[in-house]
C-alpha cells in the first residue's frame, strides 16, 4: 500500500493554464506539507495543513492555493501557470511530535511550456 | 531562523570506497536533525535522524551519522558504498520550538555517485 500518493506523476500544460494536483495519505497522519524541488534539486517548504487547519503559508504567489477537505487530502491548485512554476512538487505528511519523520510521495514532475 | 549547510554539492566515490557527506546547521534553538535519501525519479525516503541521546545514529543501508553539538554538524558516513547508493541525499532539521508548525528545513542536497 502507498503511504503519500500523488496524482498525476507527470503534468505537461502550456503557460495561463490552471491544474491541480491531488495527495492522499493513508496513515492516520494529522500533518500534510506541499514542498517544491526546483532545477538544482533545493527543497523548500510551500505550505503546511494541520487537522484541515492552515498552519504554513510560505512566501507563494497567490496562484498557488492550498486545499485540505480532510485530513487525509491535500491537494494544490495553481492558476495561470508560468514557466517558472515548472518543477517538482512533493507531498509530504507527519504525526506526532517534531521528531517523527515526515513521508513523502513519489513527486509530480510539473513542466509549463 | 534555522539554515542547513550540505558543503559537497557532489561527490564521486569508488565502489567499497567509505564516504562522508557533510551537513552544518545553524539555529538559536536546539534542533532535531534527519538525513533523507532521493533515488532518481523518487521521494525521499528517511535515512536516519537524531533526536536525542547517543550521538552516533545508525540508520538504513548501513549509514550513520554523527551528531557533534559543538560542531553543529551532522555528517553521514558509510564505511563502504555500493552502486546502488548513489543517490542525491539531503540533510534537514526541525527545531523544538516549532509547535504545531512542525517543518523541515533542508540542505540544498549532494549527489553521490558511486563509480564501478
């Protein structure tokens, strides 16, 4: 059974287009996390949803918007993509306290043409 | 604030040669820290973390690292690689003041590569 899964693996859209891209966890973990990956493989934290509730909302565009309709989903919309949202993009999700690690999914591999 | 410092964006080893992957950290509190592996076209998967009492971790795949407080580094150390490790490997650390907001904070990543 995959613990974080993501759909799709792979995303290929022209600029000005609006996607999304869903996550889903299946262990009972109270804390999800969209990290974004750029060319040279730096990871940075985009947002963080604890029990549904926002709790990390890193400096993003506005384009970029965040959606939890239960604990267990995180999904992210980006409106009028840009060549630059091209990247890859990893869920992630945690429980319990600050030494727990966190599991991440397989990555959607975003490229904006 | 904290920040994660991976001084080897790449290193070349030999096949059974050991390696070490250097991480510093920097933070005004103290810090839980973790080593995260990326296998080409995958996620990470935790390698191994340190979050309190003995200094030296193991881990998986036979890696470990040690924790030098002193230092405020966290390297990773195998005493002998094989192909099938290399790999982009992360650092990161979380700090115990992070409350609800519990976050990851990583090193900008080193490729081993592991050469026949």
């Amino acid at each position: 059974d995959t613990a974080v899964s993501q759909t799709p693996k792979y995303l290929v859209t022209q600029m000005g287009n609006d996607k999304s891209i869903k996550c889903e966890q299946n262990l009972g973990h109270d804390t999800m996390y969209w990290y974004k990956q750029d060319s040279k493989k730096f990871l940075k934290i985009m947002f963080s949803y604890n029990n549904k509730e926002l709790i990390i909302n890193e400096t993003v565009p506005n384009r970029f918007s965040p959606k939890s309709p239960d604990k267990a989903h995180l999904n992210l919309h980006i409106n009028s993509l840009e060549l630059g949202d091209s990247a890859v993009y990893f869920c992630a999700s945690t429980t319990g306290g600050l030494g727990t690690e966190a599991f991440f999914g397989q990555g959607t591999r975003l490229t904006v043409v | 604030a904290q920040s994660v410092t991976q001084l080897d964006s790449q290193v070349p080893v030999f096949e059974e040669a050991p390696v070490e992957l250097r991480c510093n950290y920097s933070s005004s509190v103290s810090v839980y820290l973790f080593w995260y592996v990326q296998y080409p076209n995958q996620g990470l998967q935790l390698l191994l973390k340190y979050l309190s009492g003995s200094t030296l971790v193991k881990g998986i795949n036979g890696f470990e690292a040690e924790f030098n407080k002193s230092q405020t580094s966290f390297h990773l150390r195998k005493p002998s690689v094989h192909i099938s490790d290399t790999a982009e490997y992360f650092c990161a650390v979380t700090h115990l003041s992070s409350g609800s907001a519990r976050q990851l904070t990583f090193g900008s990543g080193t490729q081993l590569t592991v050469l026949p």
